[in-house]
C-alpha cells in the first residue's frame, strides 16, 4: 500500500510524511517501555490501566484487537489476490480452475499454514519466520525496483504526477501508520529479548525502524515512478498477469504475509485473554479463541476485497491512536520530568497530530472513498490501447 499512499500524499510530501511517520514510531516504541518501567508494567494493557483506569483499559483492548484484527483480514485478501494469479501462471491451469479462486486459495492457506502456526504459545518460536519474512521483503523490493527500469516506459503518465502535496495526505499517513505499527507487540518482543533492558530495545528499535524506512522509501518511491497515476491500492494489481519476474515477486509476497498472519493473530488472543480470562488460557481455550480469531478474520475476508479502504480505516481508526496518541498520553502522565523536557514536548506534538490524523483521516476516508478496480488487467498491459 505504500506506492499507492505516495499517489495519495503527492510524492515529495509523501515521502517526507513517510520518513516522519519512521520517527514517530520509533520514539512512541521506546516511549511504551519507558512507560511501562515508569509504572511497573510490562504489557500495554497494564500500563494503560495504570495510567487511565479501566475506561483507558477498555479503548485500548479494543483497538489492540481491531488493528491485528484487521490486518489478518488485509493479509488474506492480499493472498487472495496474488496466489490466484501465481497459480495462473502455472502451465495446463484453466482460468475456471479451482486454483484461481481468490475463496478457495484463501481457505486453503488459512487451513495449511496460517492456522497451525497460529497455534504456537510462545511467540519467540516465530523468530526464524519472521527472518524469512524479511528476505522475501527485500527479493520482493528488487523485483519493484528492476520493474521500474524495465517496465515503467510501458506506462503512461499521469498529469500531477510530481505535484507537492494533494489533498488525501492525511489519508496517506493512516496508510503509512499501518505499515510502521508494532507498538501493539512491542511488550512481547521487549519481554523476548535476552536482557530486556531500555538501551537494547532502544538498540533493536533504531536499527528495526531505520531498515524498515529504508525498504519503505525505496518500495514507495519505485512503485510510484512506475505507475503514478495508476498506482493501486495493492501494488501487484498494477502488474500485467503474463509477467514471469513479477509472478515469482507475488509468490514471495504470498509466502511473507502467511508468515505475518500468525503474528497478529498472537496479540489478538493476547487481548482475548487478559480481557476475558485473567491472561491465562488452558490448552482446549487456546484452541478455541485461536480457531475463533482466523475462522471470522477468513469469513470477512472472503466476503469483501478491496484492499486499499481496509488499510486507509484500519490505519486512521485503530494504526494512529495505537503508534501517535496512547504511547504519548501514557508518558506524559507518567513522566516526573519538567514540562519543558524534551521526551515531554515531543510527546505532546505527537499526541497533537494523532488526534489531527484520526479525526480528520475518518472523515476525508468517508467522505471520498477510493475506487476499488480489483481484479481487473490494467489498460496498459495491452499495447493496443495505449496511444
């Protein structure tokens, strides 16, 4: 979704805003845990019911559950929609064949891999998956960036393309809050690390959030320059079917957001737990909530398709207060410094502009809906059309 936010901020603006979304995230991350040192806590919920009593509790686990809630259905509609057309790459696979149906790949991943590793307790056990995860990201980011030479001269531009800043850039940041959240897992992987201590998450935080900008601004800028106008909401949309390179990148991609799921799916249960049942669950719960969790996530996902609304809310409604506002409001309540340190100003801007970002990124996200062309072959893929 980053190209398409680029398409929705104007592409300097988009950039800049990308790079200060980076920050924010990295300094709300570490400002969780020197939150949670400062009142005893170590999960986010209890540093929230610390702070701002079970109301504070309640809006959290509320959207500590929407936002992981919502990136499972995201993530399913995503291999919905890039293993279908991997499979029709395949020779001898009719179009009518069964593997082409976004419904029945998506049943089928769910059943094979997401939930079984879903089923894991301990979300450490995760740690080499995510390490595959992340090559995949980066063979994923050289095809973009090879497709950008290659296939970019194909591609009509669009008028405004390189204009400053356009009017859906609070949108773009929703978007781009999205794909930076981890403070709803932070505590998790704080409390993994092999001394948990705040100058080596703080360590692991810069150089996780600094890779991640560096793959982001790269991903963002080719995709755009390759498609401008035309970006979608899921970038591989905007790829012709018949392309070899980037059918084996909708594979990686495919395989990396399978391995991403299972992630999410921990801190739904998470909050399922210490909502409901104290934070412990016997094995036959375990079971349960987590069938539950992936059984409703896979049913709205086969029922709706459109990825770029489903990143745009998810990322104004439960992304923004969950990285901007709560961390912010948390720390400033907690923290004995002088109103005019800087952790305490900082703070405060930050909390400014989550509520700015919420507020009017729900509105503008309703008011003017994306289109959605889901499915379709882009114009541009059949040279006869372009003049």
């Amino acid at each position: 979704g980053l190209p398409y936010s680029m398409k929705e901020a104007g592409f300097p603006l988009g950039v800049l805003l990308l790079f200060g979304v980076a920050y924010i995230t990295d300094f709300s991350i570490i400002l969780l845990i020197k939150g949670g040192n400062l009142s005893s806590t170590n999960t986010y919920q209890e540093l929230v019911r610390k702070t701002y009593g079970l109301v504070g509790y309640l809006i959290l686990s509320t959207l500590q559950f929407l936002y992981p809630f919502i990136a499972m259905i995201s993530y399913n509609i995503i291999t919905g929609d890039t293993l279908t057309k991997v499979f029709q790459r395949i020779p001898g696979v009719a179009p009518d064949n069964v593997l082409t149906d976004r419904h029945f790949i998506i049943l089928l991943t769910t059943i094979i891999f997401t939930l079984p590793i879903s089923l894991y307790r301990d979300v450490a056990k995760l740690g080499k998956v995510s390490l595959l995860s992340l090559i995949l990201t980066i063979v994923i980011l050289i095809i973009v960036m090879v497709r950008t030479v290659t296939f970019s001269p194909q591609v009509p531009k669009s008028e405004n393309a390189w204009i400053f800043a356009k009017s859906n850039a609070v949108q773009a940041v929703g978007v781009m809050s999205f794909a930076f959240i981890c403070n709803h897992n932070s505590f998790l992987i704080y409390r993994s690390l092999e001394e948990p201590t705040l100058k080596n998450w703080s360590r692991v935080t810069h150089v996780s959030v600094s890779l991640a900008v560096v793959i982001s601004v790269v991903f963002a800028a080719c995709g755009y320059m390759t498609f401008t106008g035309y970006t979608e909401g899921d970038i591989f949309e905007n790829y012709c079917r018949d392309d070899n390179l980037v059918t084996f990148g909708r594979f990686c991609y495919g395989v990396t957001v399978i391995l991403t799921f299972p992630l999410e799916c921990f801190v739904t249960r998470e909050v399922i737990a210490n909502v409901f049942f104290h934070g412990n669950l016997s094995t036959v719960l375990h079971i349960v909530v987590t069938v539950v969790i992936i059984a409703v996530a896979t049913g709205v996902s086969l029922v709706y398709d459109c990825l770029g609304i489903v990143l745009e809310l998810n990322g104004v409604l439960s992304a923004t207060p969950l990285v901007f506002i709560i961390p912010a409001a948390c720390y400033l309540r907690l923290s004995k410094e002088r109103w005019n340190h800087s952790d305490n100003l900082i703070s405060c801007l930050i909390l400014a502009v989550g509520v700015l970002v919420m507020t009017v990124g729900f509105v503008l996200t309703i008011w003017h809906p994306q289109e959605c062309s889901h499915g379709k072959e882009m114009f541009y893929c059949f040279p006869s059309n372009v003049s």
